[in-house]
C-alpha cells in the first residue's frame, strides 16, 4: 500500500464508500474501517488524515456509534461529514439537538472562503443536505464557517487542531465544488503529495494474488461483464493457466448475450467452460416472487453449480468473485443499512468447497474497474459494456420468473437498447424491466389484457446516486410503438423518472 492514506470511518451513511472514492479521485489512497476500529490500528497504519461518515442515529442516543475521544487527540486532521460533524462537535463538549425543521436534498448555504477548508471559492453554495439534527452550541475552540436559513452551523472548524466537519455532503455531486472542498482537505490541510494511481493497485494486487493463490487452482464466475472480465484477466495475469473460467448461463441473459460472451472467451487464453443452466434456475425460481428470496436462490444455484463444475476439473482453492465496493455498501456490510443483498455478496451457503472466496476489486468503484481493466489490455467494447447484475433478469422481472416472461423482458431491452444506439445516445444505464402488473388494452379489434413494460436509463458517474435521463419524446414514442407492436405479451410502455437516492438503479 502506498504510504499516504486517508482513513474513512464508516458510521452507517449510504454515501461511505462514495467518500473514498473522492478522496482517490485527488490521487490519495483512501480506506473504509469501521468506527470502532481501535486507536492503536490507526496509530499502525499512519494515516496522513481521517474522515468520519454520515450515518442515520442521533448522536445523543445511547445505542447510536460513537468512537473514542482520543481519535481527536492524535494530532491528525479529521474531517467530519454530517453524523460525523455531530459526533465531533458532541464528543468535544458541544451540543447537538433535534432540529425543528429537517434538511434534505438541495439547499442554499454562505460559507466562509477564508477557511483553509473553502479555500478562495465562492461563498454562497448549492450543497446536498440530509439531517434532522444540528449541532446548536459549538466545542471550546471552534467557530461557524458555514450557514443555512434553517442551521445556524452547516460547518465549522478548530484550525489550531485541524478539526473540520461540514453538515452537508460534500461528496455527493450535487454538493457545488464538494470536491473541491475535499481536495482542500486531502491536498491543503492534510498535506498528502497526490502521487498514488490505480497503476499501483493493479501491479500489487498481480504480486498479492500470486503470492496467496501459489501453486494453487482457482475458479473465476465469469459473466462476461465489466467486473468479472476484469477479474479474469487480473488473476490469469497473477496465474496463468491456474485459472479456469467458468460461463453459466442461466437462462436469465439479455437477448443473445450468451452466445456473445461465448464468442468473445472460448478462443482465448484462459480455460473457458460454458455451463447452461438455465432450466435449473428456472424450476428453483418457480413461485417465487420475493426480491431478496430470488437474489439468494440465484446466489444459491450459481455457487452450487460451481462446485459441481469444479468437482469435474479437480480440486479447486479459490473460488474468485467480481464484487465491487456499490456491491459491498447496498449489501448492507459494517454499518451501513441493507438496501439489497448482492449474490456475489450474500446469499451464500454456509459451507463451500472452496477454501476461500477471493475478491480482488473489493474496494473499487466502476470506473476504477475499468481503468485496472485499460491496464490489463482489455477491450474498449468489453469495459464500456452496459452494467448487469449478477441475477439478471430475475430481478428485472418483479414477481416470480419464467422462461416466457424472460422472452418479453428480454425482447423489449433489445428494442430500447436498439433504438438508443441508433441515436447514439449515452446513458451510464439503461434497460427495460418488466411489471408484475397486467392491464386492459386494444389490439386490433380485440380486447388485450397484458403486461406493462418499464424503461429505464439513468446517468452515474459512481452507481452510488445516479440521475433519471431527460429522453427525446419521439424517442420515447417509437421505442413504445416497436415494443406493442414486436413484443408478444405486452400492451404498455412506460418511463421510471425516479432518481437514486429515493430509487436503486434496478428495480428489485
């Protein structure tokens, strides 16, 4: 690991893993460590500097996460991001209490551009809110930096101990100049040389993964998307032919995606084995409605199927996974709240024929991803391929799935994929998913009574919140009229505005 480090403390906010992100983007390394974590494995790893963590609890209840005093007391600066700037602020003898009117989403804040924290920028701000508490009487020492109509403190600041904190999110992009403010922090105040790239990851973690698996057999889950392509090719260069693939369609794909996935790994170098599945998932997933049974029952067949393929290939130590840090978080790991299980996070049996589960890009965003993957030689159309979660179409299908249900869904994500391309219009994502729900219509001269399909695209830059796309009507209506008229089954079209947050990017 390079030697500067900046510690984020996980508190339980949606927004963590998001802050490290920042942080590398002003090329310092950062790590998520949970707010326990004790002040003597801090002192050992040397950060050059610390963030605390938005999170849901009140400060002042007992059961809330609290972390040592001492922490404050190590002379090392610290940011502290909403729960965080409560919890510095009451920690120290100030005072937080409930707020009369809460704060959320966009609001207008004046900010003190002589701290070192909002260096020469623009005083008045747009920044994201989310708080219903607010700290109302400051430490000794400390002083307001920042204001809103309805909080007296949106950020104040000890500059003889470099203490920071900030009420809103600077992390999040609808936080005008949030990343400058953390540059600020990284670069300014904690004084860090900016000098560590994903170059280093990739080269240390080829020298870790040959330094674990050895002489060892190692089974990679290989979907043919971003994450596991990037995997593959990770390990294959840490053990060559050590590693075998393993392609399992289960029946679950977009349309022709099998057979493309096929195509662009069976002539290469890695030991490629497709297994089609795709009957298996579909009588486990049989009556089953319930998004987080489907996810399991996914997870479930896919390890199962693994084992029984590795049993055919000789014994195997590792099995490797392409979880990413957005998998880790809405997966609800440490203190963060579940907002949906991963199959390649949770729903695991408790007992495997594997040794160990290994996940090498743990701790990396999408675009992080892809970079290690530009390293790694990997094709442009192969990293730029369009997000899909491991369940696939069972969790783009709301209620229980079946083979005819995926022949729709997947009929009318071609026609909406199709018709995109065509324009050349980009979105970070977007798909059709298909409702639960059926409704009366007119074919012809008959009465119809059938599905309604859901049409998605959004815009991210790190698949933690993520912007509704503003489509061409006429797009719209001949993406509509194609699916009606193409798509047996379905009578309905329509468009998902909702943004994330309060909406995931998936349906389910």
């Amino acid at each position: 690991m390079n030697n500067e480090l900046i510690i984020v403390l996980d508190f339980g906010g949606q927004y963590n893993q998001l802050i490290a992100r920042r942080v590398r983007e002003c090329n310092v390394y950062a790590q998520v460590l949970p707010f326990n974590v004790s002040i003597q494995e801090i002192k050992r790893l040397n950060p050059k500097g610390i963030i605390l963590t938005g999170g849901p609890n009140s400060v002042y209840e007992e059961s809330s996460p609290h972390c040592d005093k001492e922490l404050f007391e190590l002379n090392i600066p610290i940011l502290g991001i909403c729960y965080g700037m409560q919890l510095m602020a009451y920690t120290l003898g100030g005072k937080v209490s409930s707020a009369k009117i809460g704060e959320y989403g966009k609001c207008e804040v004046d900010l003190d551009n002589k701290s070192e924290l909002f260096n020469n920028l623009i005083t008045s701000k747009q920044v994201w809110m989310s708080h219903s508490d607010y700290v109302s009487d400051l430490p000794e020492g400390f002083k307001g930096i920042g204001s809103s109509k309805d909080c007296p403190y949106v950020a104040i600041e000890n500059k003889e101990k470099r203490l920071y904190a900030t009420q809103f999110h600077p992390e999040v992009k609808h936080s005008i100049d949030g990343q400058k403010f953390i540059h600020n922090f990284v670069i300014n105040i904690c004084a860090c040389k900016a000098d560590w790239q994903m170059a280093d990851f990739t080269t240390n973690s080829i020298k870790q993964l040959k330094e674990k698996i050895g002489d060892k057999k190692a089974l990679c889950a290989l979907s043919g998307g971003v994450d596991s392509s990037v995997v593959a090719a990770l390990v294959s260069k840490a053990i060559g032919k050590q590693l075998t693939c393993i392609f399992v369609d289960h029946g679950l794909l977009r349309k022709n995606e099998a057979q493309e996935v096929e195509d662009n790994f069976k002539d290469s170098d890695l030991n490629f084995i497709k297994v089609d599945a795709s009957q298996r998932f579909y009588e486990a997933l049989k009556g089953v409605t319930d998004p987080e049974s489907k996810r399991k029952i996914i997870g479930k067949q896919f390890i199962e199927v693994f084992e029984q393929e590795a049993k055919k290939i000789g014994k195997v130590d590792y099995l490797l996974q392409g979880t990413i840090y957005p998998d880790v978080i809405e997966s609800g790991l440490g203190q963060s709240a579940v907002i949906k299980s991963h199959h390649n996070v949770g729903g695991l049996p408790s007992v495997v024929d594997f040794e160990e589960i290994i996940e090498p890009l743990r701790m990396l965003f999408k675009d992080e991803v892809r970079e290690v993957g530009r390293q790694l030689g990997l094709k442009e159309e192969t990293l730029n391929r369009q997000p899909f979660p491991g369940p696939g179409l069972g969790i783009r299908i709301i209620g229980e799935v079946t083979k005819e249900k995926v022949k729709i869904v997947q009929d009318a994500d071609y026609i909406f994929r199709e018709e995109l391309e065509k324009r050349n219009i980009k979105a970070s994502q977007y798909f059709a998913a298909l409702s639960n729900t059926k409704s009366v219509g007119v074919k012809g001269d008959y009465r119809s009574y059938d599905y309604a399909i859901i049409l998605r695209a959004v815009e991210t830059d790190d698949f933690m919140t993520a912007e509704a796309v503003e489509l061409p009507y006429d797009l719209l209506k001949t993406v509509t009229s194609r699916i009606v008229n193409e798509v047996k089954g379905v009578n309905r079209v329509m468009y998902d505005c909702t943004n994330k947050p309060p909406a995931t990017i998936e349906f389910e």
